[in-house]
C-alpha cells in the first residue's frame, strides 16, 4: 500500500497543477496534531484506529511527552478531489510561540494555511500571530473549527447559540485577515465564509467534519449531526461525514497550487531582480529552470545524517547536482533526494519545482538557506518576529563530552535559526539563546537525551538592549596616531523606523530606490534617507560627508569600528539598537599606512561610545503578553502572578467558564513563572507568553541591573564618569 503511495505521489510531482503545499497552524492545544492525524489516516498513512493517539507527527519523544509540536516536519500524501488526484504536501508548524521561527520557515514553503481554532476557546493570541505569518509570506488562509462536539455534548448548546459562537470566530479570524490584508495591493479578498466553503467545523476528535460543499454532498444539515453527536453515534458521524474528506476536499478546491500560487509570492518573498531568468523560471515554476530551493528545516536522520528539506521553487533536484548555499563559499553536491511519507522519508529520483524535497548532501545549508544552480540573490533572510531574549550557559559534566557538546550545540543552531549560540573552547561554558526559558529547556533536555551528553546549565540570563534617548552633541573621535579624526553624532530613530527595521522591511539587500521609498514613508527626511550608508542591526548610518579624500576607501573600516561599538553597548556591553549615527566630517591620513583597522576601528567606536552616552543611552529590556485562563476563584491570584512580577493587568474577561487575565510583564521576572502560577492557582491555570518587545527600564531599576551585568561578563564595575544622568 505504502509503495503505491509512492508511485502515486511520484506520478503527481510532475503535475503542478495537481499539488497543494500546506501548512496547518494553530494556538497550542487547538488539535492541530489530532487533525493532522486524521489526514494522514484518511489518506492511508497511518490507520484509521490510532489516528489521534499515534500523533504522526510528533517523531521527537520529548514532543509526545509534553504533548506539543516543536520541529517543523514534512509529509505528503494523496487525495483524490473531483475525480482527480491531488498530492498534498503538508508542513507541520510549532504551535508554542516560543518557536516562532520555524512558524515563519513552514510558512514561505507553503501556499495555503489551514487556521485550526477551537470552538470553545475562539481565536487565540497565537492564532493571530500564524494569520499574520501566513498572510505577510502570501499564504491564503482557510478556517477549520473544531472541537464542535463539546458544544454540542459537554456545553449543551442550542442550535442558535452554537451558530452565534461559530459566526463569532469566523468574525474574529476575518477581522485578523480584514486588518491585515487591507493593505496589500497583490491579494484579493482573503476574508473566510461558509458560503464559500473556506471555512469548515467539526470534531478531530471524533473524526467528522461539515463544510458547506459536504453538507450539500451528503445531503446532511447540522441538525443531522447534532442529533448524531449528541446521541454518541460518532463512529456513524464520522462514517457519513469523514473529517479527512472534508478538510482535504477544501484544501484542493480552496488552495493555489504553484503555478497560480508562485507568480504572486515570488515578488513578495524574493528580492532579486523580477526580470530576470530566475525569476521567471520561478514563477512559472519551470522544472527545466534553474535549481532553486529555499530550506525550511534541518533534520537529522540517524542514517542518512543531515536532511535539508524545503520548498523547490525552481528547476528539478536530482542526486549529483553541484549546488550553491547562500551565505556560504563553496558548493554541496546532492546525495540524495526524497519525499516525506509519514515521519519517514522516500527516496525518489528527482523531484521537480512546486513541489517539498528532502535532499542530503547539503552539508552547508542551515534553515533559511537558499540553493540554487546558479549563484543568485538568496531569499530574504525570513525575519523572525521575535529575537532571542533569554540565554543560558550550558557544559558537558565529563569532559570527555566536550567535543560532541560543540558539535550538537552548533547543529541546534542550524536547525533552529532562533536558538543562538556562543561557543567558548577555552571555558567550555558555552551560551546557548532563544526565545524563552521553555524553548530553552526543551533544546538542552534534547541534547542530554537524544545526544546522551549529561550537562549542567547555568541560571538563564535575559538578553538587554541600549538606546539613545535624546540627540547627542558632535563628538570627535581620534585614532591612536593623532592623524584621523571622525566627527560623529547620534540620534534616536524614530518608532516608526524602528518598526520597519524589526519587521525586516528595510535592508541593504533591496534596491536603493524602494529602500529611500520605505524610509519616507517612515517619516524619515529626504536627505537623510539619500545619506543612507549601512544599516547595521536596528541602527542606521548615515554619511553626510561630501568628498573627503580617501573616505571611500576608509569606509569599510569605519563600519566595522560602528558595529564593534553597537555590538557591545557602552553601558553594559549589551546591543544599541535604535541609534541613527550621522558621520558629518573626517580628517584622514594621506598615506594608507597610517589609517588601517588599528587607527580607524577604536576611534570610531570611541566616538560612537562617547555620542551614545552623551545621547543619554539607557538599558531596554524585554517584555511578554502574558495570557492566563483560569477559574474564578484563582482569578485574583493569577492576576497577583503578574502584578507581582512589575507586571501590569490590562484586561480580565470571562470566556465560556474561564476568566481570563491578560498583561504585561519582563522576561527576566518571568522566569520561574511556570511554577508559580501552577502553584498559586492549584495547578488549574493554563497560560502562554509571547514575546512583546523592548522597553526601556525604569530610571531607578537600571543602576542595579547594569551593575549586575557588568559583574556577571568580569567588566568594570564602575560605569564611566559620563554615564552620570541616572
Ligand atoms: P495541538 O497542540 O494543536 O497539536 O493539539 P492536539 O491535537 O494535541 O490536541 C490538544 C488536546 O485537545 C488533546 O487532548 C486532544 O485530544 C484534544 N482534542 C483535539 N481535537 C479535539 C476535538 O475535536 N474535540 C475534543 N473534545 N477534543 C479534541
């Protein structure tokens, strides 16, 4: 059976028209991984009896532990629509936030998003984050609402009230899509309706599912099936109204396939020149183009080693190709490629644009990395919504383990882009960051379990950033020889600047033009953004100088003094960010001798320190939503959890027989929050957090943690004499 599967989806890999690249998304415990299951079950993946327990996709053991769905993984199957065969290749998406990188890697390689939110709990802070990830990479969104069983069984609601929830969450999902979309020029109205059949309800649980174009199929009305529900024939309901037909009838009639799919994203995710032949072979997906794949994910397979998998948007692989890696010099040559059955993979002989490859042999590629025939502009880097915030130092307790440490921490790195790391050979206490102290937890419990390297972490550490507060006098930087002078200033960037460089919308990848266009928009002044010369982090450089002798060549020099100097803060040695540098005069040496990196580097980056302080820099730090849901009696105690942790309660609502607690609070005092909260609440809160930014700190709170941080990386104690406006 499983090899006519194979042949099946190996027929239908040349037939663009026939695929459809999916992602499901959802809130954590939404059922996104039960309906995945049912899909793969009702394509004869896996059998119809354990569909729901087997959970597919969750290969990792620690997922199935904890019950939620960390590595993207990859699958196809087949599914017959209107007489024709359809393959479907499936990519699953994390559903804690605190991975919300590989959320936005599943998204680029798909077309269309499958929205899962639950009946009872409606749509969720995550839920808005997946919506705005699928819609800013160009991925329709479809609606399927589940968990309709407890309406009917466990809440006992009417017919009318239950329309009246369900229109509910279809307003709030297309509020979502309304608000975001409204702007975007190349998508039509990407709004979900029933009538349309591009929302669908049902119970993953019990396996049934109705849309619109099902009920007029099998002649059923809702009452049909609330009478089934509720008098327990499920096994009828699910035989009558299959969840798999329904959900996966409305993938292939409601999602693009490539060919109409490809020629929209391309202009949107790819920043390479549109006229050109690469462009062109993408955008109509041309299995004789030129090569390219844009990798989603790294696997490991204990075999086969290092597995690429991503999207071909381009030309066909085959085993033997010489490929080029962004980012990287040399070439791979592909060993082997293949297809995604289940949590296995299938080798195959080639697999052609439009469609997901798991390719080996790419042993430089990490998640994110564009390959391609021909050296080409790489994909955007995928922006990742939130940043590391929190680090833990991590060593392996024998010694022995130290060089498998180093090895699997970078291969961790490479595949989750936002899991960064920092290996010190010499100590080797290394750093390991990420998005939050569970995301950290999970990474190291799979080193020691999976890799069997006991280690011991350290107490996790929140990452900081500083910021100008107020415009700086002009500071003169002087190199070590006397003979070159930089004369700097720095300003605060404005919110809206920032914002687009945090959203990834202004680069020094894009062409000139559109990036003067972006930053106008901004609100930046014309001359300025003309001026742009680097943007280096969130921090912007701006030449203003005219014709200074030997500037040019100098200039390189210039921005690595900048970016040693941002790097490391002058407060804490912690990142600037925020920080419009103008350079407005330099004085240099005729003879090139006399102005190398041992000149140019330290007196920029002295100048730079002294205009930020001078620019009233402070400490950032940053901050989570925090999302609580609890029973009313804990309420005031899940909301004590928050307040106590200079926190603030913006809002408490009840929703179905929960109260919710929504706010803010610092990462830093969320650690331990976990525990805390189960403890206060008797164990009966459930709550998630998101990263919410950077703010700055209050004025009495900085002096401390400064002092701490500096203690902690063996600085000086003792900020500079300057630094006196706290
Ligand atoms: P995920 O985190 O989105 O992958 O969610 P899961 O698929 O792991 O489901 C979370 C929980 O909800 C599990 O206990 C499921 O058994 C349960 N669940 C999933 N779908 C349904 C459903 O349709 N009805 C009911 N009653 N429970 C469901």
């Amino acid at each position: 059976r499983r090899k006519k599967i194979v042949e099946q989806c190996e027929r239908l890999m040349d037939e663009p028209k026939q695929i459809r690249n999916i992602a499901i998304a959802a809130h954590v415990d939404h059922g996104k991984t039960t309906l995945t299951d049912n899909l793969l079950a009702g394509a004869g993946m896996i059998s119809q009896d354990t569909a729901g327990e087997q959970l597919a996709m969750d290969t990792e053991e620690d997922e199935q532990e904890r019950g939620i769905t960390i590595d993207a993984a990859n699958v196809s199957m087949t599914h017959e629509y209107e007489d024709e065969d359809h393959l479907i290749n499936l990519i699953d998406t994390p559903g804690h936030v605190d991975f919300g990188g590989d959320v936005t890697r599943a998204m680029r390689a798909v077309d269309g998003a499958l929205v899962v939110v639950d009946a009872v709990e409606g749509a969720m802070p995550q839920t808005e984050t997946v919506v705005r990830q699928a819609l800013r990479e160009g991925v329709k969104p479809a609606l399927f609402i589940n968990k309709v069983d407890r309406l009917i069984s466990e809440l006992q609601e009417g017919p009318e009230e239950m329309q009246e929830r369900l229109l509910s969450v279809i307003h709030e999902v297309n509020e979502l899509i309304r608000g975001m979309t409204e702007e975007m020029d190349d998508i039509e109205d990407w709004t979900v309706s029933v009538e349309d059949g591009t929302v669908g309800f049902g119970s993953a649980l019990y396996k049934w599912g109705v849309s619109m174009p099902s009920m007029q199929r099998t002649g059923m009305d809702f009452g049909d099936i609330m009478d089934l529900e509720r008098n327990d024939k499920r096994q009828e309901l699910h035989e009558r109204t299959p969840l798999s037909d329904v959900v996966l009838d409305m993938v292939c009639e409601h999602f693009p396939d490539p060919i109409d799919a490809q020629p929209r994203r391309i202009p949107r995710i790819w920043r390479g020149d549109n006229e050109s032949e690469i462009a062109e072979g993408m955008q109509l997906v041309d299995e004789n183009g030129e090569v390219v794949l844009m990798v989603t994910d790294i696997g490991i397979d204990p075999h086969a080693g290092e597995i690429a998998a991503g999207r071909v948007f381009s030309g066909t692989i085959e085993k033997g190709q010489e490929l080029y890696v962004s980012g990287t010099a040399g070439k791979n040559r592909v060993q082997s490629v293949g297809i995604y059955m289940g949590g296995e993979r299938e080798e195959v002989e080639h697999v052609p644009a439009g469609n997901i490859a798991a390719v080996t042999g790419l042993k430089d590629a990490i998640a994110g990395s564009t390959v391609s025939s021909v050296e080409m502009t790489p994909f955007e880097s995928i922006e990742h919504i939130s940043e590391p915030v929190i680090t833990k130092s991590i060593e392996a307790q024998n010694m022995d383990d130290l060089p498998k440490l180093i090895e699997t921490l970078r291969q961790v790195s490479k595949e989750d882009p936002t899991i960064s790391i920092e290996i010190n050979e010499d100590t080797g206490e290394h750093l390991i960051s990420g998005q939050g102290e569970l995301h950290l937890e999970v990474q190291t419990q799979r080193i020691e379990r999976n890799q069997g390297i006991p280690v011991n972490t350290g107490e996790p550490i929140v990452v900081y950033r500083e910021t100008p507060t107020t415009s700086s006098q002009e500071v003169e930087g002087v190199s070590p020889n006397r003979h070159n002078k930089f004369y700097i200033t720095v300003d605060p960037l404005s919110d809206e600047v920032l914002d687009k460089l945090r959203l990834g919308d202004v680069s020094m990848d894009m062409p000139e033009q559109e990036r003067r266009e972006v930053l106008q928009d901004a609100g930046m002044d014309k001359e300025t953004s003309q001026n742009v010369e680097n943007i280096i982090g969130k921090n912007i450089f701006i030449d203003d100088t005219k014709g200074i002798q030997h500037l040019n060549e100098t200039m390189e020099l210039v921005v690595d003094g900048l970016q040693d100097s941002l790097e490391d803060g002058p407060l804490a040695a912690e990142p600037v960010e925020g920080a419009l540098i103008r350079l407005h005069d330099a004085r240099l040496h005729e003879d090139a001798i006399h102005r190398g990196p041992a000149q140019v580097i330290p007196a920029t980056r002295d100048a730079v320190h002294r205009a930020l302080i001078d620019a009233e820099i402070r400490l950032l730090e940053p901050i989570q939503d925090v999302r609580i849901d609890v029973p009313s009696e804990h309420m005031g105690a899940a909301s004590g959890e928050i307040q106590g942790r200079r926190g603030r309660v913006d809002d408490m609502y009840q929703e179905g027989d929960l109260m919710v607690v929504e706010g803010i609070a610092p990462v830093d005092e969320m650690i331990g929050f976990s525990s805390d909260i189960r403890s206060a609440t008797e164990g009966r809160a459930s709550w998630n957090t998101e990263n919410a930014g950077f703010r700055v700190m209050a004025d009495n709170l900085q002096p401390e943690i400064i002092d701490e941080i500096r203690q902690r990386k063996g600085m000086k104690t003792e900020l500079p004499e300057s630094i006196n406006y706290f």
